[in-house]
C-alpha cells in the first residue's frame, strides 16, 4: 500500500479567502460516490469547494497553526450527538426511513436525528468543525434538505482522507414510538450510506424511562460513536 500525506497548500486560495486542502488517499482505486440533486437542481459536487473552503476556515479560525501537516493515524475515533424537538404534523424520518408517528422533527433540514448524529461522528473523528458549520441552518440551501446529502459529503472526505468505517456504534433514545420494526430498514439503510458491511454497523435504540422531554415524547436524540480505520 502507497504512504499517502496528508497537508495543507497555503498558497491556494478559494474565492472566500479560505486556503483550501489537499489530501492524498492511501487507496489507489478509490470508491466513486454519487451526489444527489439538490432542491435548486445543482449537484452537491458543485458544492465542494464551497464546502472545502468553509471548513478550513472555521479551523484555521480555531487554529492558526494548522498550517502543519497533521499526523497520519492508523485510526481515528469521533463522536456524535444530536437532539430535535418532536412536533405535531411534521414527518419523523429516523436514519433516511419515514416511522409512522403523530410528531416529527423540528429542523431546518429533514431533522433526521440520526444521520445527522453519524455525519457529526465523522467529521469529528477527521478533526473538522462539524456539521452545523459545514451545513448552517441559516443557509436557506439546506431548507428541508435530505440528511443524506450530509452523510454522502461525510463518507467522501473519509475516503479522500485514506480512512474506511472500522466499525460504527449508534443509541437512539425516544419514548415513542416503539423503533423494533424499523431497525432492520434503518440500520440496511446506514450500511448502504457507509458504504459499510452490516456486521460493524450497529443500532440500539432506548427509551428515557418518561423522564424529562425525551420521556415525555417531546424530543428524541442519538449518540454515535465511529472508529475509521486507514485502507
């Protein structure tokens, strides 16, 4: 397997000001991945350097000495966690599956509490801003926006970067409704999305016991916790 580097080129510059970066995959072949439409009938490709750009520069804010190139690690791990309001009338779309219920998600974008929680968890794990910054919610862009547009961009930087899904721990916690005939769809539907075999994706889903707003079915949230292993 080729060593690969990955570094920053202070010497492009994007139309925003922001330098942007490069990176080298370790993957000689590296996996092609689709870029669904967005609402305006743009590509999310067409967003990348956009994306790029504003994602160097919330860490260059953070860090002014990023300019060094960061180690190559056989292995990162990353965090995510996410929490929607439930409301009455909205659709509950739960890992890219609609679940039947009488409230959804109160969000800019779909609300997808766990899709959102998994592209947290990556982006994390690669060290950059996460996903409200990468995707604002005051961008009309992302009004009502599928989450999936969110996980396709997190899984392409994994793979730009050398990395792959090592294996993926995700809890969803909501009173109701009762997500044990879902399970199966939501988690086939992350696998597909991760690009991941079904054996290191998994899904577990708690109640909070009627305490608090996620007990009293007013919110639900999800914590996912990612490990991505270098090809």
């Amino acid at each position: 397997m080729a060593s690969s580097t990955i570094f920053l080129l202070p010497s492009q510059v994007t139309q925003t000001g922001a330098r942007a970066i490069s990176i080298t995959s370790t993957n000689p072949n590296p996996r092609s991945v689709s870029f669904p439409k967005l609402r305006n009938g743009s590509s999310l490709r067409s967003t990348r350097q956009e994306l790029r750009a504003r994602a160097t520069l919330q860490v260059e804010r953070q860090d002014p000495s990023y300019s060094s190139p960061p180690p190559s690690l056989p292995y990162r791990i990353g965090h995510g966690f996410d929490l929607h309001r439930l409301e009455p009338g909205l659709p509950l779309i739960i890992g890219g599956i609609d679940i039947p219920h009488d409230r959804g998600c109160q969000a800019h974008s779909d609300g997808d509490v766990l899709l959102h929680c998994v592209v947290d968890a990556i982006l994390g794990a690669l060290g950059l801003p996460d996903i409200g910054q990468i995707f604002p919610d005051s961008d009309p862009k992302w009004k009502g926006a599928n989450s999936s547009l969110f996980m396709t961009e997190a899984v392409r930087l994994m793979h730009e970067a050398g990395y792959e899904v090592g294996n993926i721990d995700a809890t969803l916690i909501l009173q109701r409704p009762k997500l044990s005939p879902h399970k199966e769809a939501i988690r086939a539907n992350l696998c597909t999305l991760l690009q991941a075999h079904p054996s290191v994706v998994n899904l577990k889903a708690k109640t909070h016991e009627k305490v608090d707003s996620l007990g009293e079915n007013r919110s639900i949230a999800a914590h996912t916790v990612i490990l991505l292993m270098r090809k």
